[in-house]
C-alpha cells in the first residue's frame, strides 16, 4: 500500500497503483503535517479516482507538528466523514499515542466509522483491546524489534489475525538488524518472521 499524505504525493501513489496494478494500491490524505491544507484537493482525487483503498494517511501529531491542534482535528473529521461515506478505512497517525488516542477514538464514533487503521502502532494492550473490539485494525512497523520495545512486541504477538497488518513505514523505522540503514518494503519479512515464530 502506497500511502498518500497531501494532494501530490497521492497523486503519485495513484501513478504507482495503475503502473503496478494487483501490487500496488493508494490511498489519498492529508497527513497532521498536512492539515492547513485544501481538503478539496484530496476530495477531488476521490472524485475522479475509484480505485483508491482507503482515506488517509490524517490523525493527530501533538508532539511534533506546529499546525494548531484544532486545525488537524477538523481534518481529521473532514476525513472520519469522507471514509463513513465511502465505507473505506481511514488510516490513523496518533503521536504521542496515549494523548491522541482518546480524541480519535470520540471523533471515529462521532462520524460512524466503521473501518480504521491504526497506524504504527504504539499504544498499551487495554487500548489495542479496544481497537480490536470496535473491528478496527492495529499496523505494526519493525520498531516492535527494537530491544526497548518488548510490551509493544507482546502486543503484537497476541493481536488476532482479523485486526492485524504490518508494515515497514519506509524509508523510516528499519528493523533492529538494519538500523541506521534506510527502511524498505521487502523488510516487511522481518514482522512475519517474528509474528510466525520463524527465522529470518
């Protein structure tokens, strides 16, 4: 999946998918970095594109991102709202987590989402419990090796395959064997390796 974060680069992950058709898929959105941004822009995208996957990537970044905190939660509504309307999942940035999560949580309940992903995921298994429970799905990226990482990989391991996805987050989070090198997507063997027990 080739994720989207503003107006041009879900053009290009749209390039991607119809190059690479059956291997490639896209999605459009503007990321928390992105949210000043023209919503309409990315509605167009879906207007005039019907092979998108899913809405996204939006969410919430208050550790890092300078664009007020109610300016990326109107976003995130914009984009709760486009993803209920289609029926296709929205996929979540939460930074820090446990700041992020409650507020996400109210505004998905608040416009009727009925698939999310959340991405990256970092949060405690009571959260992941809820996640589940709602017939969301949790994306778990390499840093579950990361030797400080230990809760998040238990987390990992006891998520049911029906909630479960993985993914590499390239070009960042290389697995632990790799770090300091830039990540990329054949390293997505490394999660099935360890969700599977296997070794790499």
């Amino acid at each position: 999946m080739c994720v989207g974060t503003d107006a041009k680069t879900s053009l290009k992950a749209l390039n991607l998918a119809k190059n690479y058709q059956g291997f490639v898929y896209a999605t459009a959105g503007l990321h928390p970095y992105e949210s000043d941004k023209n919503f309409q822009e990315i509605l167009e995208i879906f207007n005039t594109n019907k092979n998108l996957v899913a809405v996204g990537e939006t969410g919430l970044d208050f550790y890092n991102c300078k664009i007020e905190k109610t300016i990326q939660i109107e976003s995130l509504k914009k984009h709760a709202s486009l993803a209920a309307k289609l029926n296709l999942p929205i996929i979540l940035h939460l930074r820090p987590f446990d700041e992020c999560f409650d507020p996400i949580i109210a505004i998905l309940e608040q416009e009727n989402v009925k698939k999310a992903i959340f991405h990256c995921f970092s949060g405690n298994l009571e959260q992941a419990k809820l996640i589940w429970a709602k017939g969301f799905k949790t994306s778990f990226a390499c840093n579950v090796t990361y030797k400080k990482n230990s809760e998040l990989l238990k987390i990992f391991k006891a998520c049911p395959l029906k909630n479960l996805l993985i993914e590499t987050d390239t070009p960042y989070l290389s697995p632990q064997k790799l770090r300091g090198s830039e990540n990329q997507p054949a390293n997505i063997k490394y999660l099935k390796s360890i969700y599977y027990g296997e070794t790499t």
